[in-house]
C-alpha cells in the first residue's frame, strides 16, 4: 500500500476502533433479499420481479434473468423510471420515489441485473446498452410511454444510452451526477482493468469501505444513513456476493470502454437536466485527472441540446442522498417546465 493510501485507511481504522463510527464486522450476514426496501418511515415498498425474455435473447443468455422493481402510484399520470448506480440498487432513491408518487407521479424504481434484489448473471454483458435493453424491456412490459427517465452516475449513462439508440421514446431525462462525459484514454482504460478486481471487491476491509461511502460520496454524512454502511458490510460472504462483485468488475469495464454516449449526445432529442453535487470527489476521476465536476458536467451540458445545468453547493456524488431537499426541489422545478405528455 502506498503512503497516500496508507495514511486515510490507518485514520478511519483508528476512527473505527475509537468508538466514533459504528462497526458491523461482527454482525450476522445479510443477503440482498434481506435488504429492507422501506420508505423513511420505515414502511415496506411493493417489491415485484419481472423476467427479461429480450433481453437474453437479444444477449443470447441460457437462462432469462429476472429484475426486481418497485411501482408507487400506478394511477399517476406521467412515468419516472429510476435507475440506480455502479454498485447500488433502488433504495439509493428512498428520498425520491414516496416524495414523487405524492406528488402524483407514477413511480418505478428498478434493481439494474447484477445489483440489488434482482438476478446476477454471469452471461449478462454489464455494458451501458445491455443495461438499458433492460431498463427498455421494464418500461415496455409495465405499458410506460414517454418514460421520464432518472438516473445517477451509471444510471445516468443508462439513461442517456436509452435515449440515444431510441431518441423517440423518453420524455424527460434526469441525469444526476452523470457518468459518461468524462474522457479516458487506452492507458487509463487498463487502469481501471487492474485496479478494480473481484478479490479487491471481496476483501476489502471495513475502513475501506467507510471510506469509499461516506468520504468519496457525500459532503453532509448524517447517521440516518448507515444503512449504507451496514447492508455493504453485512452482505460480503452471502452466496450472491460473488456474482454481484462480478457484475460490478464487469460494469466498471463498460462503462470505462465505451465513448458511444460522449461521442453521441448530438442524438438525444428529449429534454435533459444535469444536476450534480459541486463537492462531487469521483467525477472526475480523482486518480486519473482531478479538476472539478462543473467542467465535466458543463461538456455534457453543451452536448445536449437546449440542457438545464443545476449544481448544489456542498453537496457530494450521491447528491440525492447527501441533499435530498434541495436535489428534489431542482428536479421538481425541471419536471414542472415539461410540456403535458401527448
């Protein structure tokens, strides 16, 4: 380990064993299907599952796998389809999707394949069009038109995939945080070969995982949200943990190898809002190029044709869940700027 790696992990483990920050080492083990899908006031979200036959013929998958979803508000009017991050799942969006359906929005929330409560295939491909085949497939088979798509860093380039190869279909995207803009070179591509592993996934130690949470995502940690925390600690060692450490190695490698959104934003015809933390520290990547995430969003901004840019002061990469009010609050005011759908 270098010293400029040494230095915050020997920190947060000396945080760790002083008390200031809870540890859930010693815990019991905690599956994916035991993660509790919950509103904030703790009750239970309809959780259903949908099989894919698309998409594993279009992938020429052996088995078809199947997602899980919440809908909120099946009677509402207009369609959000939100769509979670590199190595989350669609409780990243417990501030959004209650306070939206009372807003009168039909509401689905999707667990990516690979992540969540949904199945981990290994003969999935984890590229961003694979991804947005099977967020396409969803939106289909719930009967949603002109979805107005929400999604966050990988989500987000989900989304944009979405409306590239079918510029017709979305109403609205909402790109949170957005992966997708940044540019990488082939010597950083191979970086990020090497430096993300499935063994690196797996034996990651506790102050690591503190820190790639709390430190590299948020600007305003609260306790309210160690539930992070715990289900990442809990869930290593549960017999999908090495199918969902796969599906993020492969995600990384899609995401990192694949110019088609930067090199296509021309296409999209929905109207876009990129709203994004000004405190983000992992856009741009802090290893590789450093800077600040305005000059990133600001080429994804100029790419999308008649775009809202919108950056929250002091707020982080998980901008929906580091400021929920003032995040809701941009994205409310865009959607109330849509023309009524068709």
């Amino acid at each position: 380990m270098t010293t400029s790696r040494a230095v915050p992990a020997l920190l947060l483990s000396a945080v760790l064993a002083s008390g200031c920050v809870r540890s859930y080492r010693s815990e019991p083990p905690l599956d994916f299907q035991d993660f509790p899908y919950t509103s904030l006031d703790g009750q239970p979200w309809p959780l259903q599952r949908l099989p894919l036959p698309k998409t594993a013929e279009t992938y020429q998958m052996a088995t078809v796998p199947q997602v899980a979803y919440v809908e909120l508000n099946p009677q509402g009017a207009r369609t959000l389809v939100f769509i979670h991050g590199l190595g989350s799942y669609l409780k990243f969006w417990r501030y959004q999707l209650d306070a939206f359906a009372q807003q009168g929005y039909r509401v689905v929330a999707v667990d990516l394949p690979g992540y969540g409560k949904s199945d981990k295939p290994a003969t999935f491909p984890y590229t961003m069009e694979a991804m947005a085949d099977a967020v396409r497939e969803v939106v289909q088979a719930l009967g949603v038109e002109r979805p107005l798509l929400v999604g966050h860093s990988m989500g987000a380039q989900t989304a944009l995939s979405y409306a590239i190869r079918y510029p017709e279909e979305p109403g609205a995207l909402v790109l949170t945080s957005p992966a997708g803009f940044e540019k990488f070179s082939d010597k950083e591509k191979r970086w990020f070969r090497r430096s993300l592993t499935t063994t690196f996934i797996k034996s990651s130690p506790e102050y690591n995982i503190w820190g790639s949470v709390r430190q590299a995502n948020f600007s305003r940690w609260r306790p309210e949200l160690e539930w992070l925390i715990e289900e990442r600690v809990r869930v290593v060692g549960t017999p999908a943990f090495d199918a969902y450490a796969y599906a993020n190695v492969r995600t990384v490698d899609g995401l990192a190898h694949n110019d088609f959104v930067r090199d296509n934003l021309g296409r999209v015809q929905a109207p876009a809002l990129i709203v994004f933390g000004e405190e983000d520290r992992l856009i741009p990547n802090p290893f590789l190029h450093g800077g600040w995430a305005r000059d990133i969003m600001a080429y994804g901004h100029a790419g999308l044709r008649g775009s809202s840019l919108v950056g929250l002061e002091g707020c982080g990469h998980s901008v929906q869940l580091d400021c929920p009010q003032e995040y809701n609050a941009a994205v409310t005011t865009f959607l109330g700027k849509l023309a009524p759908a068709p």
